[in-house]
C-alpha cells in the first residue's frame, strides 16, 4: 500500500532531479574548456603565428621562432567574460593570454616574465606581429610568494567586463585598470580569446573561457545525474 512517507520521498526524487537538471544546464552555460589530452581539440583552434601542437596533454608552441606566435579560439561578439589558464614557460621568457582579438595582428595580451619577475600588459595592432602599443599599467611586479622560473606551471586569469580590467596570477591579483585608447587606437571592445608566445617556447593546459555572452560546449549531464542519483538514493 502506498504510505504517505513513499509520497514523500518521491516528491523529494522529483524535486532533486528538477534541480540537478536546471543547475547542470545553468553550471555549464556559457564556458568552453580545453584539458588537450585529445589532439583532435587543436581543430578547434586557429593559428596565427608559430608552431602549435598538442603534445603530453597540453598545447605548445614549440619552434621559439617567432615573435607574438599566438591561436585564437572563439567569437568575433564576445565581449565580457574571464579567460585563464595552466602556463609553463619551456624556453625563454614571454607567455600569456590573449583576449579581444579583432583579428590575428590587433589584439590585447597579458603575459608573465620570470626575469625580473613582472607581468606585461600589450595592445597588439597593425599589421606585423611585433607593432603592439603599451596600456597602463604596462609592467608590474608579480605579486606572488613562489617566483615564476622556466619548467614550472602557474595559473594566469584575466578577467575584463566593459572598460574593466584585472588578472591574476596563482589566483592573487597583480592589477587593475580601466581600458582606455592609447594614441590613435581605440578600445577593443569585443574579440577573441587565445594562448601566446614570444620567441618562446612554452606550454598551456586547462583553459577556460566563460562569461555572460558566451554559448558554451555541449556537455554530458547525464553522468553527473546519475552521479547525484545515486547518492540520493543512498541517502534516503
């Protein structure tokens, strides 16, 4: 005979599964992430400049011969959103993100320099790989306890919404600032994200962009239902 505390554990079921569903689709829109262990994530990308290849689970450029080798992945209509990263520095000194590119010359690029220890901030313009313009604060010293050395992962994160700018390193923020034109350039005020390297050969793993405009990737929800189901019932 169905007692009112069978009523009331399938109504608690119900509700559960309602609210994983609403919040796996909620989670999940909105972010593309890359962890590179399949090499086929590389058709997702375009190269501008460089060598690229994925390579041990993560994306490298691996030739050190070109001045700002740099994909891009994403929308031209992207605006507001965060962008971060695993970055390990192989050879030499210049790796970071990229964010609103308009094209594969014009384009803002933080990156992180081991020697002396500063992060750079550049406004790539033109129509050579090297013309670039310096926004303030251009360099600053990294503001983290663990120094940033050749062979060693850290974690890079810009996060830009409107004129506002600011980024992290190892999760502690270095700087902010306000996007303002420099000289005759305007603000890029939508593009492209993407990973970057000077004359550098260097390595990126586990990136993510994600923000309000973005339409993220297709997910699988379904095992983290199943996943949530059976704790439930483990529960109950």
């Amino acid at each position: 005979m169905f007692q009112k505390k069978d009523l009331l554990r399938l109504m608690t079921y119900s509700l559960a599964f309602f609210c994983v569903v609403m919040f796996s689709q909620i989670t999940w829109s909105g972010e593309w992430a890359f962890d590179f262990e399949d090499a086929k994530q590389a058709d997702q990308w375009k190269v501008a400049n460089g060598t690229w290849k994925i390579q041990k689970g993560a994306y490298s450029e691996i030739s050190a011969a070109e001045k700002a080798a740099h994909v891009l992945f994403g929308e031209d209509d992207w605006a507001d959103y965060t962008v971060e990263a695993k970055i390990r520095i192989d050879a030499n000194s210049w790796t970071g993100l990229v964010f609103r590119a308009i094209s594969e010359y014009e384009y803002y690029v933080i990156y992180q320099e081991p020697t002396p220890g500063v992060s750079a901030f550049f406004q790539h313009h033109g129509n050579e790989w090297g013309k670039r313009a310096r926004p303030q604060p251009n360099k600053t010293a990294i503001k983290i306890k663990k120094k940033i050395e050749v062979g060693e992962w850290y974690h890079l994160k810009v996060v830009v919404e409107g004129n506002d700018l600011k980024w992290f390193v190892n999760d502690q923020l270095q700087a902010e600032t306000k996007l303002k034109p420099v000289g005759d350039l305007d603000v890029y005020k939508k593009g492209k994200v993407g990973i970057w390297a000077w004359e550098t050969k260097a390595s990126f793993d586990d990136f993510k962009v994600y923000g309000p405009d973005i339409e993220g990737q297709a997910v699988e929800p379904q095992n983290k239902l199943s996943v949530t189901w059976g704790k439930l019932k483990r529960f109950y």
